[in-house]
C-alpha cells in the first residue's frame, strides 16, 4: 500500500490509519520520556492527522480520530496531556487536510488550523486542570523555565497561538516539500492582496481592542497580526522596486523611534502592544505599492 496515495477500499482506509495513529502515539510517547525532544514531537503532531484526512475519505476520520486518541490516553496513562495536545492537534489536522483538498492558498490553510488549534487548547485548560488536579500552565511553562514569569497568563495565550501557527506551518511545510510526488496540487496564486491587508488592518484593530479589556486575547491577535505582516512583507522584499526598498527602511526606522518613545509611557506589561506599529507600517506600505502604485504581485 502507497503510503502517499488516495485510498480506495475499507481495508486500506483502516491499514492506513491505523499507521497514522501509531506514529501519532510514538511522537507522545517521546515526548513524554524524552523531554528535550517534547517541543519538536508537539510541532509534528497534526501532520498525520493531515495526510489521514487528506489521503482517506472523510466519513472514516472519526474512527482515526477516536483511535488516536483512545490509544495515546491508555499508552501514556495522561488523558489530561490527550486531551491538551491531541485532541486539538487531530482537529487542525483534519482541517488542513480538508483545505488541501479544497486548494485552498497555504496562508489561509496554516492561519485557520492554528486559530482552530489555539482555540480548542484555550477551551481545554480548565478541563485539564480539572482532570489533573495540577495546573496545566505552570507545568508548560515549567518546560522552558518559565513558571516564575511575572505574567504567565498574557505568556501562555501567546505561547499557544504560536505553537499553533508553527505546528500548522510545519505539517504543511512537510507536504508541500513532496507535493508533486504524492500527487497533492497546491494553490499558490494570489490574485489580490485586498484580503491580506484587510486582515492585517482587522487583527490590528482587535489586537488593540482587546488588549483594553483582557491583554492575553490581545496579544494572541498581535501574534496573527505579525504573521499577516510577514505574508505582505515577503511581497515587498522581493517587489524589486527601489522605491519601496527606501519606504521599508524608512517605515521601519520611524516605528522603532516611535517605539522606543512611547514604550515607557505605558504601564508593563501593556508596552508590548505598541509593537502594533511595525505590522501596520508594513500594512501601510503593502498598500501603497499593491493599491495606488499597483506594482505587479511578487509571491
């Protein structure tokens, strides 16, 4: 059986994913008795759950998903860590699968799986630390020697988009490296960058409102509205154009001076969310060169 291939019969969806679900209990396992690979091992998790709901049809997904996590809560003897990492890994995974069916472009692809994957882990907490009787962000932050961070709440949210967005970069990252050998077509084309800065300006305008009522919140929508800026930038950088090489540098230089300024006004640790301005001076120029100059799309 091709491990790469669109599956036909019953018994090479069942064969299939039950390959997938053993890898996933390995990578738990792992994680669990080798703890400097734990951060790496958490990374790959989606990636099969991806190929499963890519490669199988979608009406067996929830026998892999049930047996992926029946195996890992029984093998490991931690249904909390099950249900903290796995459960929302499984979901992304099959989401990035579905949306690689769909073609949909890789940056939208990455950004909605990790939001769905953060969002599951967020909801998760107190069911963890209920179930563990243990706190589950302390013994995440323990991991990197974190735990006696002053500001562990705002830390954790902002860890945990991260995650998301490296886990889901990283699974699609790996499929995208053999794409055309195992057969999956890859939508790259960006025909409008209305979308992208729309989004940028939109998780600016939220990463700003929320941080006025709750700062985590705020600062999971600052992350996204960084990954936004990178997206657009890649299209500056390679645009080939002079002009917009000195706008950058100019751009930059006057929001780090504005940066440093203004810093020390606000009260800790609400100065982190001045690094707003950098994303939006990049929206800003994305937008002049894709809007009013209407320079040609370089990614």
């Amino acid at each position: 059986m091709a491990l790469f291939k669109k599956k036909t019969t019953l018994v090479h969806h069942i064969t299939y994913m039950g390959i997938m679900a053993a890898i996933n209990l390995i990578f738990i396992l792992l994680a669990k008795f080798l703890p400097p690979l734990m951060f790496l091992l958490i990374l790959l998790l989606p990636f099969a759950s991806a190929v499963v709901s890519y490669y199988c049809l979608k009406r067996y997904y929830i026998i892999y998903a049930l047996a992926t996590i029946g195996l890992c809560s029984l093998c490991s003897f931690d249904i909390a860590d099950t249900i903290f990492y796995v459960v929302p890994a499984v979901i992304s995974g099959f989401v990035i699968g579905l949306l690689l069916e769909k073609k949909v472009h890789p940056f939208w692809l990455v950004l909605s799986s990790a939001v769905i994957n953060a969002a599951l882990t967020y909801a998760s907490i107190p069911l963890v630390n209920l179930i563990s009787n243990t706190d589950i962000v302390s013994s995440l932050l323990r991991i990197f020697n974190l735990q006696d961070f002053n500001y562990k709440s705002e830390l954790v949210y902002l860890f945990i988009i991260f995650i998301s967005l490296a886990q889901s970069g990283l699974s699609l990252f790996i499929i995208l490296s053999d794409a055309k050998k195992i057969g999956i077509e890859i939508n790259t084309r960006v025909n409008y960058f209305w979308p992208y800065i729309i989004g940028l300006e939109a998780s600016i305008a939220l990463a700003v409102g929320f941080s006025l009522f709750f700062l985590p919140l705020g600062l999971v929508f600052i992350c996204i509205s960084f990954y936004f800026a990178a997206f657009l930038l890649i299209d500056l950088l390679f645009s080939k154009k002079l002009l917009i090489y000195i706008l950058l540098g100019v751009f930059v230089l006057a929001m780090i001076f504005v940066f440093a300024i203004f810093y020390k006004s606000l009260n800790e640790p609400y100065g982190i969310v001045l690094t707003v301005i950098f994303p939006l001076a990049i929206g800003a120029l994305s937008f002049l060169k894709n809007c009013l100059l209407k320079y040609p799309i370089n990614i």
